[in-house]
C-alpha cells in the first residue's frame, strides 16, 4: 500500500509544467485502490530558500491551497498542510543534517541551477534544501512520492539518508520511490531546453486567462521543418506542445500526429490553445468557488495540520527514541 506524500513551493504561481507532471497525478492517487494515505503540501519552507516578498508570501501560500484545491485535491481524501505548520518537519530535518555529509548535497544539480540564478542567495539553506525534502516525506514513514523527473536526485538522496539513520539507529524508514507522470518534463515554450518554471514568462499558469494563454502559445517557439511529429530529441519544441495537447486532450501522440499531417503550425497552434483553454476552464471556476470562502480553506488547512502534526509527532517519538534523546 502506498503513504502519499508531495510538495510543491508557493514561490510564484503553479503553471502546467507542476500540473502535468505533478498535481495532476496528486489527484488520480486520490482514488488509487493501492493508496492508504495522502499528505500535500504548501513547502513554505522551502519557499524561503529562493529570493522572496514577505509581504506577498502569506497570499502565495493561501493561492497555492488554493490550485491544489481548484485542480482536485478533496479535503476529504487528503490532508492539505502548509509545511511551516507542522514544525515537527524541520526538527526532523534538524537530526538528518546531523547524518548526511554535505558531498551529497553539493553535487545535487537543482543546486547548482539555483545558486546559478541566485548567486548571492548563497546560504545553508539553499544548500540543506533536500535534507528538509527528506524529512517531509519520511516524518509521516512516506513510500510513494508523486514529483516531475527533476526531483529524482532528491528522491535518491532521501532514500540515502533513510537507509543511514537505518543503519545508525535500527529499522525505521521504508525504502521511497518516486511516482512520475508521462509529462514528467514539461519545457519552456520559449526555451525547450529548459523545463517550464515558476520564474519567467515561459509557462501557462493554471490561472491564466484564455486570451494570455492563446497569447503564449501563439508565441510558442517551434522547430525547423514544418512536420508536427513527436521527437523530442530532434523536435523538442513541438514535441513539448504535442505532449500537452495529448494528456490534456486524452488523444494519442499518434492520432494527432495524423491528424496534423498536412496542417500548419498556426493551425496545430489554435486547435491546442483551445484545448488549453478548455481543459482550464472548470479549474479555474472552482478557483473562484473556493477563493470565495478563504475562511473555509483556512479551516481545511488547519485541520489536516492538527492530522499531520499527530502522525509527525508519533514517527518524531519513535526517533527520538532510538537516538537517546527521549
Ligand atoms: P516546484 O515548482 O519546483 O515546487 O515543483 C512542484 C512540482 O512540480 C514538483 O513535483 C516538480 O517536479 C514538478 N514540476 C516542476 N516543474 C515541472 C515541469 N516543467 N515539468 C514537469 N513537472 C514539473
Ligand atoms: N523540492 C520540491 C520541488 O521543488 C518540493 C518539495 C519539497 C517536495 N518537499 C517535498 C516534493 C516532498 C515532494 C515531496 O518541487
């Protein structure tokens, strides 16, 4: 059976790349017969790590409950926390800094990216920023993590930490895995050799109206040649829309692959602005159901925490324990 657990940062807004590769998957483990339980998150704590207003961070938290809650996460199958709310996960994180050597975590490439763009923004923090990863997914004993490609490295180095404090302190962490989807990877429509981010105007946000989605995507960057084929290694950028339009539309790659033969890339353009457009459409209603009632979504936070801080508190014990400090 599995233990659900997932993240995602509130430092900018959630964008297609998060969902298809992510939420959207969130969702589906929500009615999976192999499911036992399911905790996501707001990481406001890992939030912090990357430059920041303070002033717009509470919002950003409270719109990123809110995606969650508008592409499907059910209150009723999930618990929806904000990280910081449960501060058993940075004391948690606290005792694994204390077993993971820092060689692991420098090489790890999220890193270097970040402190590439960031350079001043240089700090333990940004470099401890898997060890908190660990400790979210292990303090509620996690087993199946549902994440885009680009968090296998962190993936692995919690695995790596579970089994060390294992072999430290006595059985007590079950090996994780990662769930991914098949759009693990969603790239920029600018740059397709880089995946879609929360910074930059690369991406389509969930909450992106139907003219500036229609925008981006006539602005989308194609491939030489005119064929619409997925190859991503030779196409990259068409092969990335195609990508979209098949999990969004449920049409497969090569059925719209005929169905594109002799159309332009206007054409193919148009045809996935609206299946965008459409598929968005309901999301984004119920956004504005629940962003009506945020008194609501405050009392579903604040519940599921009460949960979390209960299973957290029962694994911190049990560790604790091991290591002489109860
Ligand atoms: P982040 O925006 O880094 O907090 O990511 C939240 C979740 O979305 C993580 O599971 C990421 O792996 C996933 N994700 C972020 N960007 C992409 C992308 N371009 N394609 C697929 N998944 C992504
Ligand atoms: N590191 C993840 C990201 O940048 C977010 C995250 C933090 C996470 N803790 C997690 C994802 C635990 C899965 C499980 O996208």
């Amino acid at each position: 059976m599995n233990r659900i657990f997932s993240g995602v940062r509130p430092s900018g807004k959630i964008h297609l790349g998060n969902y298809l590769g992510a939420l959207k998957k969130w969702v589906e483990l929500q009615d999976d017969k192999q499911t036992e339980s399911i905790i996501y998150a707001v990481v406001d704590y890992h939030g912090i790590t990357t430059p920041f207003d303070p002033k717009e961070y509470k919002m950003q938290i409270m719109e990123a409950a809110l995606d969650f809650l508008s592409v499907g996460v059910n209150p009723e199958k999930s618990l929806l926390i904000r990280q910081s709310h449960v501060p058993q996960h940075t004391e948690l994180a606290w005792i694994f800094n204390t077993i993971t050597p820092v060689s692991w975590l420098e090489r790890l490439p999220n890193y270097k990216e970040k402190l590439a763009s960031s350079p001043k923004y240089n700090h333990m923090g940004l470099l401890d920023y898997p060890v908190l990863m660990a400790a979210d997914i292990l303090l509620y004993k996690s087993n199946a993590v549902p994440v885009g490609e680009d968090q296998k490295p962190h993936i692995d180095i919690t695995n790596e930490i579970a089994k060390k404090f294992n072999s430290m302190f006595g059985e007590t962490f079950e090996p994780v895995k990662p769930i991914f989807t098949e759009a693990a990877r969603i790239m920029s429509l600018q740059e397709p050799s880089k995946k879609m981010s929360k910074t930059g105007d690369d991406g389509i946000a969930l909450t992106d109206d139907p003219d500036a989605i229609r925008e981006k995507i006539k602005r989308a960057v194609t491939d030489s040649g005119s064929e619409i084929i997925y190859d991503s290694k030779n196409k990259p950028a068409i092969s990335n829309l195609l990508m979209i339009y098949h999990v969004l539309s449920g049409k497969s790659l090569e059925d719209l692959t005929e169905q594109y033969q002799n159309k332009n890339y206007s054409q193919f353009k148009n045809d996935l602005a609206e299946i965008v457009v459409g598929y968005l459409e309901p999301i984004q209603k119920r956004r504005k159901e629940f962003s009506g009632d945020m008194d609501a979504v405050e009392k579903i936070l604040t519940n599921s925490e009460k949960k979390a801080i209960d299973m957290a508190s029962a694994t911190l014990a049990g560790v604790k324990a091991k290591m002489g400090l109860l």
